[in-house]
C-alpha cells in the first residue's frame, strides 16, 4: 500500500496508496478515459486535470498491487485545475495544490489513488504538513460536496454525494477503511514536512469509493455487467487478429 519511489533519503521511502475506487464501482469509472463518463472525466467532476499541456513534470513511481508482487509504473497523473479544465494543471505545476498518481490492480481491475496536497514547484513538490491526509479527503469532500475535517474520521465513516462533469453525474460513496495502512510515519516519504505537532504523517485509513453514474448523456446507454473494459476489449481484438494471422499462414503453406 506504498508507492516505490527513487531516490530517497533515506532509502525506500514511498507515498501511502490512500484511496482506492472499487471494482464493484460502474465498469465505465474503471476505464482511463474522459470518454464515456471514464476515470478521467470523473476526476474532472473532482476539479482534477491530467498534467499541463499533456507533458510529463514529475517522476515516474512504481506500486506492487498484484500477488506476483511485479512492480507496476503508474499509469499518470493528475492535478488540481484551479478550475480551468484545459491549462489550471499548470498553475499547480507551479503554485502545488492537489495531485494524484493512479494505478490499476490488474487482477480486479480497481484503481489505486496516491493522493497528497503538495507544495510549489520552487519548494521541490514538498508535501504540504499532514498532506497525504488532506489529498485523501479533499478528494472525497469534492465528490461528495462534503467538507471533511480530517482528523474526525475513523474506521468505518461513511460519506456519500454527487458530483458532475460532462453531462455524467456520479454517486460516490467513501468508506474509511483501516489495516490496509499503519498510523505512522515510518517509510513515508516526505514524514519531515508531513508530520503536525504529535500526529504522525498518515492517520492510517484509506478511503474506499464505489461510484455509480446517476445520468448520462441522452443515448448513452450504461455499460452491461459483462462487457468488457476498453483494455480487456483491446487485448481479445489483438488476439483474435493474431490467431487469423496464424491460421492464413498456416493455409499458405498447406499449399
């Protein structure tokens, strides 16, 4: 439930995986895309952007999701758009805010969110004190229209609402979960700055969110429970092109 991260000092410090959005969430939520109410567009309705100008600023981190224990690159990045869809990823290229990396855990296809609250570029990204903690629940208090005080929440605390983007309205519900992180701020990267008074640099919980689509686009119809993801329908299409490839060539030289 940590990121691996290069580079650190002192070694093998990563940042807590604090959000997960669940399998059991809407097939269309999983996929990373703004089409089709995807991840992408979700997070909008979030006031979360993918990187400025579609570059690439910051380093690149791993997560071990899978019982293989392969380690996995994150699939990008996201930051707070200061309410401009288009360019505000740059104002907090610059200024910090809000930023995201996410994974995907190939064997249920729910996505892992590494969230934080990070300083301005001049200050390295450092992590804003008790950031990873505020990242997690500024995200959650988005999606739900809730303001959430994050030292008021415990294992078990719920919070569901709505949020819009793109004609697709979404209900999420969070459900603070434990034992999937320590209290602690032992091998978390950034714990100098992130530690406040006598908490520790995480509070331990990660936030767990099922999201449904309420209202779609008119004649966009809701995926079936059975349909493929985008990814999944991608791989069967390359599948079935290579096992035509294979039969021609086998065709060819029976001639």
């Amino acid at each position: 439930m940590f990121t691996i991260v290069n580079g650190t000092y002192p070694p093998g410090l990563g940042e807590p995986l604090n959000v997960i959005i669940s399998a059991n969430s809407d097939p269309e939520v999983l996929v990373d895309s703004t089409f089709k109410g995807g991840f992408q567009n979700y997070m909008l309705s979030a006031g979360l952007s993918t990187e400025c100008l579609g570059g690439n600023f910051g380093s690149k981190q791993n997560a071990s999701l899978d019982a293989t224990h392969r380690n996995e690159t994150q699939i990008g990045v996201l930051r707070q758009n200061y309410g401009d869809p288009y360019l505000g990823a740059c104002k907090e290229t610059f200024d910090g805010g809000q930023h995201l990396r996410y994974w995907r855990q190939n064997s249920t296809n729910a996505l892992f969110l590494a969230v934080s609250v990070e300083m301005s570029l001049d200050k390295q990204h450092d992590i804003v004190p008790n950031g990873y903690n505020l990242g997690r629940d500024y995200l959650v208090g988005n999606l739900t229209g809730i303001q959430i005080d994050s030292r008021n929440v415990s294992n078990a605390t719920v919070f569901t609402g709505n949020s819009t983007w793109g004609n697709y309205t979404y209900a999420t519900e969070a459900r603070y979960v434990s034992n999937l992180l320590n209290q602690s701020s032992d091998g978390v990267n950034h714990y100098i700055t992130v530690e406040v008074d006598d908490y520790p640099a995480i509070d331990g919980l990660v936030a767990v969110l099922t999201v449904k689509i309420l209202e779609r686009p008119p004649g966009v119809k809701a995926a079936s429970p059975g349909e493929p993801s985008a990814a999944a329908a991608t791989r069967t299409a390359s599948l079935l092109l290579l096992s035509s490839v294979l039969l021609a060539g086998a065709g060819w030289l029976l001639l």
